[in-house]
C-alpha cells in the first residue's frame, strides 16, 4: 500500500463495508472472533470456516465469556479489560485459555481488543495458539528425545569403561586410517609397561621391534582374513624383549575403520613368569629377613611374617594402610632418607636405624631399600636384617670392615702415643659419620642433627671444625 491510498482510510473517509462481507473478512483473518458487551457476555461468535476445532462455540452464544474460560484465565481477562478501559486506545493481547468437552484439549487463543460501538461492545478477535504449542511440545520432546540418547549413550560408554577394567584380556583398540591407539585397558598397558594415557594417541607400531605402520596393518588385516584367524607374533621394544602373540579383528564405526587387537604373551614367557612369581611368593613368605612393599608415600601395602616378628605385631592388618615410619627409630627422618635415596638410585644398601615394635622396644636393624619404577604403580621394597645378628655373626667370623680397622689401629702402635692415636681415629670416624649423614639427607641440617642424634649448633660447630661448612649454605 502506497501513501497515496490512505486518504480513503481517514476519519469520516472510510468505505462503508457491507455486514456480511465483514463478517466474512474478520472470519478470516482471525480463527476465532467474539463480540463481548461491558460485563463480558458474548453477543456474537464467528470462527474461521476451515478451522474445524472451533466449531462448537455457536452455543457460547449468549453466555458470559468467564464460562468458556479456565480458572487461571478469568484473571488474564479481567485483567485486560480493566487495560483496555484504562487506555483504549492502546492495542492489548492476552492469552487465554478455552474449556473443551474432552479434557486435556484445551485451546489456548491469543486476543486482541477492539472497540466497535458507542455502547461499549468490544470486538475480541483471537488466534488459534495450539499449532505453535504442538511445535513448542514437538520441540520439547525432540529435546528430550535428544538427552534420552546422550544418556543412553553415557550409559554404554560407562559399561564400555568398566567392562574394559574388569577385562583380563589385553585389549588395544587402533585406528587403521593412522595406525594410532584410541583405546587400552589396563591389562593391557600393565603388558606393554605404560599408562593408558601414555599408550592412548601413540604410534602402536613404535611399541614394537622391526614393525613399520604399515608393514604392521598389512600383516594384522591377513592375519585377521585368513582362515583360522592365525596370530601375529610381536617383540615389545625396550629391554623387556617380551614376545606377544596379537590377535587381531577389524571392524567400522562412525564410517571409521578401527582394528580390536587381543595381545598375550608367548607360552614360554609366561610359565616362566609364573614360576618365578611363586618363587618369589615363597621368599616373602618364609624368607628369614624382613620384607615390606610400600607406595610412593611410604604406606605400608604389604609385610611378611619376618616383619611381624620384629614388631611385635599379631597380624598384618595392623601394619598394612600405615606410614613405615610408624615403625622407624627416627620417623619420618629414617623414611624420607629411604624414599629419596632409593628413588634417586634405583637402590640404598644398609642404611643402620632402629625398628620401633608394637610396644615401644626398639631393635637396631639394617635397611635395603629397592624403587620399583613402574609406570602404574611405582613401589618401595625394603629389607631388613637384625643388625644384632649380623654383628655377633661378624664378630664370631673375625673378618670384615671391622677385622680391617682393628688391624689398621694396631699398626698404628710404637708411632704414637695412645692419646694421640685415640684421638685421631676419633676425628676421623666422626667425620666420616658427618659426611655420611649430609649425603643421606641431601644436605638438610635438621634431619642430619636429628640422625646423629646432636643438637642444631653442636652440628654446626663440627662442620665447621672438619672443612665441610662450605658445601652448603646456610
């Protein structure tokens, strides 16, 4: 429509419209039209002649409108009109709710007011909501439809997780496009001597000895076709050198061609394993020196019967879950020491200390110490020998590092005086045990006084005294 037009539309100037063909325009571009007096009767209904869901309302003829509607829609009415009287002027919409004869069909109409006459007759004309709440309600169930799926898909993933944990079988999933890991169970990283997430993303070919990407495909995809579904043997790479027989099955995914490999040790290696593992069972169990597994943190995970002797202790469980420097002469001196050194090293040989039993008895003892460095479970192991024993044994033998000094002290007889003697091989073993005590604790004062069993300045004075101040600050 062009400005010129709307001439005919001004006030005074707009063409008279026969009622019919009004009745019919309004019926038209409205679903639903109600013609209300002042206290809401409705006077006339017209409704859409193709919108078969309003063809009932001829009979709210002559009702008042508050009876078509539902409880919680009387107040959006009420609250229109007083609007609409307010400012008439000023468009008003509101939505409103229909009773139906069959319940849960409601209609849902939205409302626009209009004033058509001096005695107060209001034109409603309304339209029909539920198309868009059935798109709203369409919408809705697709979301719900949509998070149905996500947890349907969760939940498959989540049996997927623990069905490979539980697995004992080493299952390696691989992507035959890269030739990369996509998934591994803990088995199967135990086997190959890494983490999951070290493994998840690698190169599975760069595991092995000899083994091109795609020399190793080529060989996985006729082992997997060929009849009787033969194994592929395969050498892990690094000093392990352990030899896997692969089994290998391809199948799609997502449009992705993914291979499933099964991998287990050869025959061999694995009863050889085997009768090492119960040997070893069998040292832990009746070796005669004292043997405990703990983790990184030094918590006792596991103690033999020999341990339980020298602490007195009734059972295991009352050793397994604590700290070993629960047991150690000097706490946690005696445990960081052990932890740092082995760590370090791989291995401390015959750190002197004392065991601390049940009841508070100490026993002077020698500890070996081995770190376990394994990718999964990094662990301690600690061997403990009586330093009791092994004193009386040296002693009764008359030899060893003990024999030697003894010797060497005698020749030092007829050269110098006893005082003199006495007093040098006192400087030099008292510098000896200061420097030994300073590389064990890495240079930390307070656990080197604390182990020599001497007080802050005492240490400082003999430091001073042998040269040894000047290897680390104050």
């Amino acid at each position: 429509m062009n400005s010129g037009g709307t001439q005919n539309w001004d006030l005074g100037a707009v063409p008279m419209i026969e009622p019919e063909m009004l009745a019919e325009m309004i019926s038209t571009i409205s679903d639903l039209a109600l013609v209300i007096d002042v206290d809401g009767l409705i006077l006339s209904v017209l409704n859409a002649p193709d919108h078969s869901a309003f063809s009932h309302v001829k009979s709210w003829e002559s009702q008042n409108i508050r009876s078509t509607l539902m409880p919680d829609s009387i107040a959006k009415f009420e609250r229109a009109m007083e609007e609409h009287r307010a400012d008439p002027d000023r468009q008003q919409r509101a939505q409103m709710n229909h009773q139906s004869a069959q319940p849960g069909q409601d209609s849902a109409v939205l409302y626009s007011f209009f004033d058509i006459g001096p005695d107060g007759a209001i034109l409603m004309m309304g339209r029909d909501l539920r198309p868009v709440a059935d798109l709203q309600q369409q919408l809705v169930n697709a979301q719900i439809a949509l998070e149905q799926d996500f947890e349907r898909q969760r939940e498959y993933d989540t049996r997927f997780r623990v069905l490979m944990k539980a697995s004992h079988d080493a299952i390696v999933f691989v992507s035959v496009a890269n030739g990369r890991i996509t998934d591994v169970n803990g088995s199967a990283a135990a086997l190959l001597g890494q983490t999951s997430e070290e493994l998840t993303g690698a190169d599975f070919a760069a595991i092995f000895e000899d083994q091109g990407k795609s020399e190793l495909m080529a060989d996985m995809a006729a082992s997997a076709l060929s009849e009787g579904n033969t194994e592929v043997s395969l050498v892990l790479r690094g000093r392990r050198r352990i030899v896997l027989r692969a089994a290998p099955s391809f199948f799609r995914a997502a449009g992705e061609r993914m291979m499933l490999c099964r991998l287990e040790e050869q025959a061999a290696d694995r009863a050889g394993k085997d009768v090492l593992a119960r040997y070893m069972t069998g040292l832990f169990e009746n070796g005669p020196d004292a043997l405990v597994f703990a983790n990184r943190d030094g918590m006792i995970v596991a103690a033999n019967d020999a341990f339980l002797s020298l602490t007195d202790c009734a059972h295991g469980t009352a050793v397994k879950g604590r700290s070993l420097a629960d047991f150690l002469g000097r706490g946690v001196v005696d445990l960081k020491v052990l932890l740092e050194n082995a760590a370090r090293s791989g291995r401390m040989r015959l750190y002197a200390t004392k065991v601390k039993g049940q009841y508070d008895n100490e026993r002077s003892v020698e500890i070996s110490a081995t770190y376990l460095a394994d990718a999964a479970h990094p662990a301690y192991i600690f061997v403990m020998r009586d330093a009791e024993v092994t004193d009386k044994t040296r002693a009764l033998a008359g030899s060893g590092p003990a024999g030697d000094n003894r010797k060497s002290v005698v020749e030092l007889v007829g050269s110098a005086t006893l005082k003199e003697i006495v007093a040098d091989t006192t400087d030099v073993i008292e510098k000896l045990c200061i420097e030994t005590a300073v590389e064990l604790t890495d240079n930390n004062r307070v656990a080197t006084a604390e182990m020599l069993g001497l007080s802050r300045q005492s240490l400082y004075v003999k430091l001073r005294k042998y040269g040894l101040i000047s290897r680390d600050t104050d």
